[in-house]
C-alpha cells in the first residue's frame, strides 16, 4: 500500500492563500468520506485539523477548509500567518487488505 | 487534563522485543478506539495498529502482522504494543493516539509525546 501522495513543500506568503493536494485511488480517498489532516511541528506530535473531509474540530481556525474531489483531497490554508509553517499530512481509511489507515507522505509549508 | 503519556521505548539488538505502554489520563479509553502510529527520523507519519472501542478489536498494518500485538488494559486505562522480531527498519517514534470516532473514521484527536525506538546492533 504506497502512501497518500501529497507535494513535498509549497510555500506562500503572509496573507496569501495556499492549497495542498493529497491524491489517492478509489480505494481510500476516492471511495470514502473518510479524509483528515493533521499539522505537525518539528519534534511536536500531530494535531488533527480536520476530519470527515472538510470538518473542523472545535478551536481550528477557520483560515483552514478542507474539500475532495474524486481521488484527489485538498487542504487550503488563507490568510497564512508565520505560526502556520509546519508539516501536514493527510489521512484516509483504506480498504486495503494491508492496513486501515493511509496517511500522505507530508507537505512541508514555508511561510516567506 | 485529558492526555496520553507512552513510555517502553528505547535500544534493542534487532530479533529483540519491546513493550511500549500508553498511560490515559482524563477519559476511559475502553470508551473509545485507540492506535499506535510511528514516525521514522525525518520521515512522514505511518499506521501501525489499531483497537476498536467495542468487542476490542485489532487492526494491524501488514508490516508489522505477526511481530506487533496491540493490547489494552481497561483496569489500568492503558494501551500496549508488544514489539517482538524488531527490525532495524522498526526504528521511530511510536505515538500513542486516540480516535474521535471508531473504525473506520480513525481521526486522532488526542497524541502522546511519542516514545523512540531504536532498533541497532
């Protein structure tokens, strides 16, 4: 089972908006509504930013929404702020024999 | 205050066996799913195994089939991972993680501060 596939790094600068794509088959991304993201800072557990596709648990800003679309789920990030440099991954329940849950290989974003 | 705290990490010979514990505090964690997840250095986030909230359940990652037995201990309120055969590949932080709803919506909602295995001869 390859991971979810995701860009190694995108950057943006304070205020823009940035966009980072996870794609995946039919058998995970594709097939189920069951997404999520997590934001992570070095040598920091993950933090789930959200879940079920597009939700935010209580206290994420709403600067972060999340949408699928076929195989391929985005995570965009506006009005970026300094404190939003991190790594994400994506996350989605596999129907593969191997595992339950696929995770993406990790975004690093940069803020300029 | 709701949390999760693992220890067991540390430096095993490769063949060699581990057993990582995760400690809750703050929620009952029969009540809900729980799984453990690693993180190689420098490398991105990996499923390892899971338990269902109910009937407890066990869900593993083939990479680890045969080797890694998940386990719970609703008395203590703890989470186990047997790590037995351990590879130099076995090498990460484990984080314990616990899910906001059960399979097959595996949202980790709450993470330890993970635990470092190393696995070296």
């Amino acid at each position: 089972q390859s991971a979810l596939t995701q860009p190694a790094s995108v950057s943006g600068s304070p205020g823009q908006s940035i966009t980072i794509s996870c794609t995946g088959t039919a058998g995970d991304v594709g097939g189920y509504n069951f997404v999520s993201w997590y934001q992570q800072y070095p040598g920091k557990a993950p933090k789930l930013m959200i879940y079920d596709v597009s939700n935010r648990p209580s206290g994420v800003s709403n600067r972060f929404s999340a949408s699928k679309s076929g195989n391929t789920a985005s995570l965009t990030i506006s009005g970026l702020q300094a404190e939003d440099e991190a790594d994400y991954y994506c996350s989605s329940y596999t129907s593969s024999s191997t595992l339950d849950v696929v995770f993406g290989g990790g975004t690093k974003l940069t803020v300029l | 205050e709701v949390q999760v705290l693992e220890s067991g990490g540390g430096l095993v010979q490769p063949g060699g066996s581990l057993r990582l514990s995760c400690a809750a505090s703050g929620f009952t964690i029969s009540n809900y799913a729980m799984s453990w997840v690693l993180q190689a250095p420098g490398k991105g986030l990996e499923w390892v195994s899971g338990v269902g909230s109910s009937g407890g359940y066990t869900y593993n990652a083939d990479s680890v089939k045969g080797r890694f037995t998940i386990s719970r201990d609703d008395s203590k309120n703890t989470l186990y991972l047997q790590m037995n055969s351990l590879r130099v590949e076995d090498t990460a932080v484990y984080y314990c993680a616990k899910s906001k709803a059960g399979r097959p919506r595996w949202y980790f909602d709450l993470w330890g501060r993970g635990t470092l295995v190393t696995v070296s001869s």
